[in-house]
C-alpha cells in the first residue's frame, strides 16, 4: 500500500479499496499508525513546559513543575488528547496533547512547545513520589495514581484544576495498579504493593472490595485481560506469575513456568523468572501475555495452555530497578505485520516483533539531549491512532532543567517531522549531480 496515498485518503475521510486482507475504513487508523511505528525516533524539536511567558492580555500560568524528575506517564486511551505524568517528588500535570505551539526558539533549539494545562493542587497530590498513572478506559476525563505514600487516588478533569474524587490509604507502599478496560459495570481497579496480597478497589464504594492472597512477597505488576474482565496476571517479586479469575473468589488459578506447564495454585509452585517480574502486558487479542523480569528476560505465554512460547528476545534489556517497568504493546495488523513490544532500556527505546522476538527499532536519546540532563525512560505510553510515543525521564541533573523544562519526550515518525528536510537534502543531492553531469557534457541537464 503506498502510504501517500493512504495519508491523501484518509484526510478527506475516504473510504480505499484495498487488496484482499487488508482492512477498509474501521481499521484503517490502525494501519495508519503501524506504518509510522515502523518509522519512529526520537523528537528533538518539541519541549514540554509547565509553565510559560505571559501573552498580551493574558496572565502568567502558575503550574509548578515536577522539580526532580518524572516517574510515571497515563494516556487518554479513548480519543488520545489527555496525558499525565507524576513526578518523583509527588507533583501531578496535565497535558492536553492537541494544543501544542509553534515557537522560534530563544536559541533557534526547539521548534514545538506542549505546555502543562493544569496540575494537581498540593493538597491533593501524594506525601511522596507517584508510582503509576492510568487513564480509565472508558472515560477520558477520569484518572487514577499510586504512589510510594500508600495511597490511591481517583481524579476528575475539570476546565481549571483536576478535582479529587477519592482518595484510598491502603497499607503498604504501592508500585503500580490496572483497570480493567473489559469491565464495563464496576470497572475495578487492582493495586499491587510491597504486601504480599493484592487489593481489588470499586470506584463506587470507599475501601477494598476484595483482596487476593498468594504471593509470599512483594507484587510488582498487575494487569488485567482486555476482553475478560474477571481474569488477572499479576508478577512477584520472588519471579512468580499468577493468573486468578475473582469470580472463584481469592485463590489463584495457578502459576507459570518458565521450564513446565501451569503448576498449582500453592505458595511454592511455578516460577516465571530467576528475580522479579516488574512488568506485564497482554496481547489486543488476550491470548498472550508479556512478562518483563529483573533477570533481564522478556518472555511470551500463551494463556490457552499456559506455556512458555519460547520466543527469545535479544539479550539487549536492562532492567534493574524494582518500580514498574516500561512495556507496552502496539496494534497492528496483518497488512503489516504482526504487534509491536516496546520497552524503555535505560536510555533507549526498543521495539521487537511479539511473534519471533526480532529486534524491529533501536533507538537512543540523542547524546545532546544525555548531556542536558535527559536520564533512563522511567515511563513509556503510545498516544492512540496517532504513531506517537511519549516517555518520561529520571534526571541526571536538576539544575539544567530550568525555565520550566520537564523530563518528558516525545517519538514520533520521521513521515510526520522531518519530510522537509528530507526532501531539501534530495534535492541538495540532485543539484550536485546535475553539475557533475554539466561539467562533463558541457550540455545542460535536467533531471524529471
């Protein structure tokens, strides 16, 4: 398919005839956007601020910033507008992804400016740094964060500052938590922590509505299936992966082997990894699972029978930090190849085929954004039907990050940034070529 005129269709919202296997209208946003995963990197052009110059007639936006770095970044997974991040100091922004400014640069350095739309109010946010961020999957304007201080948090958008809607003080010091985007009714969010034992939350009541035991230590990373809305992975840190069904209750169905078939749902059996498992993602089509451990190993279960797909992966990951670690999964389809696993490795972004393992992108912070400060990916979100991802960063040094800089970065296809410039160099190209040629012939030329 050329993408050209796949881009001119979809402008004018046309539906294009397509060979036989390729997807018409309601997929075409999907094949859109896998075509420009393929030609991701890294946006040096756009900045992200909390806070800017004042314009004529207008006042000055007092949104603080997050002064030591970012943890953790939450994406609108509805209509792809609305972005959060959490800082390691407990600081919360907004960001609205479609108002995004053209600047001349002080310096002539950027050429984009996202700015922070409003921020959580001090007495809202957390005592200590935000763990994890997730948008509801139903409703856009909804958010909900953990953090290190024990506490999970429900927010509202609103035209000024998010509102607070709940607040949960739970009993050990949280890593991360998953709504489940199946559940359309109670829409229940599982909270996982330094205890060993997981916490299943109703937004409509005001405390834990279930609790799952079974792991004999922390649990690092939970996630729920996207078509069953009873089903659950949750990973350890003792290695372990769980899979439980809430509706027999708190006991777990069973624990993955990364060497056998599914063991039994006791407290010694099954081990997924040799150190923990900090991160989890589910295929679109719920029959897979990833599993991302502290040994450095990503691995592929298939949940029909439960076993170790065997996919191997390059041994080029680094993960060694206990928070959760940065993985998502991208749709694509079969017009273009199978889904796309994404990581953030220390200061570079990854992206494998989920169906064989092969390395498909590598690419790292640019050496002069390392030397600004830019530090290793500390969160990871694609932006939805659009082939952009946003990652978030630890900061190697504060005080370069002045003026209302925030350690967030934006990746998108080199189609969508740089094809002036690539156009500008060909013709650069073309010109040199025509001389060359005059030169010899002493005819002019000209190229068609």
């Amino acid at each position: 398919m050329n993408i050209s005129a796949l881009l001119f269709h979809r402008s004018l919202g046309r539906t294009i005839q397509t060979s036989p296997g390729v997807p018409h209208e309601e997929d075409l946003s999907r094949v859109f956007t896998s075509f420009l995963y393929h030609d991701i990197d890294y946006d040096s052009s756009t900045r992200f601020t909390a806070h800017s110059s004042p314009k004529k007639g207008q006042e000055l936006l007092r949104i603080k910033g997050h002064h030591k770095g970012v943890n953790r970044l939450g994406a609108d997974e509805t209509d792809g507008r609305w972005m959060a991040s959490g800082g390691a100091d407990g600081s919360i922004l907004v960001w609205d992804l479609e108002q995004e400014e053209e600047e001349d640069g002080e310096h002539g350095d950027y050429a984009y400016r996202i700015q922070a739309s409003s921020m959580v109010l001090e007495n809202d946010r957390p005592d200590h740094g935000v763990s994890s961020i997730r948008f509801n999957p139903h409703n856009s304007s909804l958010f909900s964060t953990t953090s290190y201080s024990a506490t999970l948090s429900l927010f509202s958008l609103t035209p000024t500052n998010p509102t607070c809607l709940q607040t949960y003080p739970l009993d050990s010091h949280l890593y991360t938590h998953s709504t489940s985007p199946a559940s359309t009714s109670t829409a229940l969010i599982a909270v996982a922590g330094s205890s060993p034992h997981i916490r299943l939350i109703d937004p409509r009541t005001s405390s834990a509505s279930q609790t799952l035991f079974g792991h004999v230590s922390s649990v690092l990373s939970v996630a729920w299936s996207p078509l069953y809305s009873s089903i659950l992975a949750s990973g350890g840190q003792d290695g372990s992966l769980r899979i439980w069904d809430i509706r027999f209750g708190a006991t777990c169905l069973g624990t993955l082997d990364m060497n056998k078939r599914p063991q039994r749902a006791n407290r010694a059996a099954g081990r997924a990894h040799d150190s923990g498992v900090n991160g989890l993602a589910w295929s679109s089509d719920g029959r897979r699972i990833i599993s991302a451990g502290m040994d450095g190993k990503i691995r592929v279960w298939g949940l029909e029978n439960g076993v170790n797909t065997g996919v191997v992966f390059p041994p080029v990951v680094r993960n060694k930090y206990q928070a959760e670690f940065p993985l998502v999964v991208t749709e694509s389809n079969e017009a273009v190849g199978g889904e796309m696993l994404w990581i953030g490795s220390e200061e570079q972004l990854l992206a494998f085929d989920l169906e064989n393992g092969r390395m498909l992108k590598r690419v790292g912070i640019p050496k002069i954004e390392a030397r600004d400060g830019v530090g290793r990916i500390t969160g990871l979100v694609p932006r939805k039907n659009s082939g952009e991802i946003y990652t978030c960063h630890a900061l190697r040094d504060v005080k370069k990050f002045l003026g209302g800089r925030e350690g967030i970065a934006r990746w998108r296809a080199k189609r969508l940034f740089q094809e002036e410039d690539v156009q500008v160099e060909q013709t650069e190209k073309q010109k040199k070529l025509q001389d060359i040629f005059e030169k010899a012939t002493r005819a002019p030329v000209t190229f068609s």
